[in-house]
C-alpha cells in the first residue's frame, strides 16, 4: 500500500511564480551581486539554463519546506566535495555562511567528507575554503 505524500506549497505554480519565487531564494541565498552577474551573463545560448536552475533548483528545490536552508547547505557542499565541483563549492561556503553555518562548521563537513568523498577531495575543498572562512572569522 502506497501512502501519498502531500506536496509542499507551490503545488499548481505557474513557471512565472515559480521564476518569481526561485528568483527571490536565489538571492537571499547566494546574494543579490553573485545573481547579478549571472544574469548579466546571461546569453542567447545560457538563457534557457538560466531560467532553468532559478524555476526548478531555487524555485522548486530550494524552496520546499522539508529541510532548512542551513541543512540544504551542507548537502550541497558535500555533493560539491565528493564531485569535485570546485567554483561551485566556493559559492556555495558563501551561501553556506550566509544560511547560518559557522565556519567551524564548515570545517566539519570538509571532515566529514574526507572520510566518504576522499582525502585529496577534502583537501582541496580546505584549500578553497581557507580564504573565506578565514574572511568570515575576521569580520565576525
């Protein structure tokens, strides 16, 4: 016997809502400047990839009600870890920050994924998180 789960809120949003609504996420999590320059980037071959990742990734993903943004976080920054997705995971530390994870915190997911992602993926993820973590811990 199957059980239905109910759909969180946003079920039945148009593409524009959903646009509209992933754009708002999108921002509050990576930051108005970071948006701003992917968009103005945008071109006539990356628009649809564009409108893709702000309805469906921030729109529809990032903006289900099962798990918090600080949590969605460190998902992220595992998968980009284990993946090897290095400018990605940069952004993400940022965003990491920015949805409260401290960065003691952040260390602890690099710890973390050393033993399921590989030494050498952590180890490059503390080199690239070094410089932002060591910015956060001035200005805090």
């Amino acid at each position: 016997m199957s059980v239905s789960t109910p759909r969180p809120e946003g079920e039945g949003l148009t593409d524009g809502a959903r646009y509209d609504r992933g754009m708002v996420v999108r921002r509050e999590v990576l930051s108005d400047a970071h948006v701003d320059r992917a968009i103005a980037g945008t071109t006539p071959s990356t628009a649809d990839f564009q409108d893709l990742i702000t309805r469906y990734a921030w729109g529809e993903i990032w903006s289900r009600p099962g798990l918090a943004r600080r949590d969605r976080s460190i998902a992220v920054l595992s998968s980009m870890i284990a993946l090897g997705h290095e400018e990605e995971f940069e952004m993400h530390v940022h965003a990491a920050l920015r949805n409260g994870l401290t960065p003691d915190e952040i260390v602890e997911v690099i710890l973390q994924s050393a033993i399921y992602a590989g030494v050498p993926a952590a180890n490059i993820a503390f080199k690239l998180a070094k410089p932002i973590l060591d910015e956060a811990r001035r200005t805090d």
